[in-house]
C-alpha cells in the first residue's frame, strides 16, 4: 500500500490519521519529491491525496476512508450505531466538503489572482472557517452524551477530520475561543500516537527534517 501525499496536506493528514488508527502499513510517498509531471499520471486531478492498493490507484480522501473501512473492518473508525454513524459522516463531510474545500490553497491563490488582495482573502478563509465551526460546535453540543470524542469513546471518523482543520484553521490565524468542544476534543486527540504520526512535522517530506 502506497500513500501519495506531502507532509502539509490536511487530507492527505486525514488518510494518514486513519491508516495509523487502523495499525495499517504503507509505503510514504512524497509528491513533491515525485514532482507535478509524474504525479498527474498517478492522479489527474493533481489533488493530494492518493492510495495505491492491490495495484489501483484510488483519489479523493473520503473515497479512500471509506475503502480502508470496507476493506480493513478491524478497529473501525465509524459507529455500529446507525445514527451515529450517520452524524459522524456528516461532522466529516462539513469540513471536507465545505470548510476545506473552500479555503484551500489553490482557491486562495485563485482569488489573490482576480484582485482580491491579502485582506480580503483573509476575510474569504475567515468566513467560511467561522461557519462551518459554528455548526461543528452546535452538533456536538446537541449530543445524547458528552464523550471524550466526537462520537464514541474512541477517535474516529468525525476526529480525524476534525484534527487537521483545527489546526489548518491555527495555521490561517482564524480564531477558536467561540469553540471550546471542539478546541477541546482536537487538543485529546492530538496526544494520541495515531495522530501525533500523522501530522506534519512527523513526515518524512517536513522541511528540514533529516532523511
């Protein structure tokens, strides 16, 4: 098993998060030591990340979650509980299909180009990353119980979406004091060895780091 991917990509941080809760091996492999050319033949949408397994090549992190779970059924990462299992799938898809999606780099730049300047990107990312945390915030509030992660005793598929965008959300200086559960969540999560792994000063690609 192949992951394609670079140490800052908060998707490619999701997959990455999943393969180590699951205890799954896979082989690193930085996209940019492999280089734009060669990548789009791995993948011609040129988006991060991508999983090869048993000699196909599979895009799209939520795609690809959703084969790891199929697939290695060991340690899930959603709830038996269908409802929950619902909730959790709908806590992922507001961030990866609405928060990140929106104020990823290459929207950024995108808007930069067509005379938006610095601050009124900044404002675009600030927005986006506002609204989609004050629904965040507001389902896990309305939970039947408090558990120590969003959906279950144990992190899932709801935490390993929520990690990355905390701290993509840090890293974009967009404020977090209006969301304590989710502050507070990211924060036990991110002491766990499945996530400290997965983030990205622990890649192999991380500038500086020694190979």
């Amino acid at each position: 098993m192949k992951l394609y991917t670079r140490w800052q990509n908060s998707a490619g941080e999701r997959v990455r998060i999943a393969l180590n809760l699951k205890g799954l091996d896979y082989d690193y492999v930085s996209v940019t030591t492999l280089g734009a050319e060669a990548y789009a033949a791995i993948n011609p949408q040129g988006l991060m990340p991508a999983l090869e397994l048993d000699g196909q090549i599979f895009t799209q992190s939520v795609a690809i979650l959703d084969l790891l779970e199929s697939r290695f059924p060991q340690r899930p990462l959603l709830p038996a509980d269908l409802a929950l299992r619902a909730l959790s799938i709908a806590f992922g898809a507001t961030i990866a299909s609405e928060m990140h999606a929106l104020t990823v780099n290459r929207v950024r730049r995108y808007l930069a180009d067509h005379a938006m300047d610095d601050a009124d990107v900044a404002g675009w990312v600030q927005h986006w990353q506002r609204e989609g945390f004050v629904a965040l915030e507001a389902l896990l509030a309305r939970r039947e119980q408090a558990w120590p992660f969003c959906y279950g005793e144990e992190p899932g598929w709801a935490d390993l979406h929520l990690v990355p965008q905390v701290a993509a959300a840090r890293r974009l200086s967009v404020p977090l004091e209006r969301f304590p559960l989710l502050v507070e969540i990211a924060g036990r999560c991110e002491a766990l060895p499945a996530f400290i792994a997965a983030r990205p000063d622990s890649q192999p690609d991380f500038p500086g780091k020694a190979q």
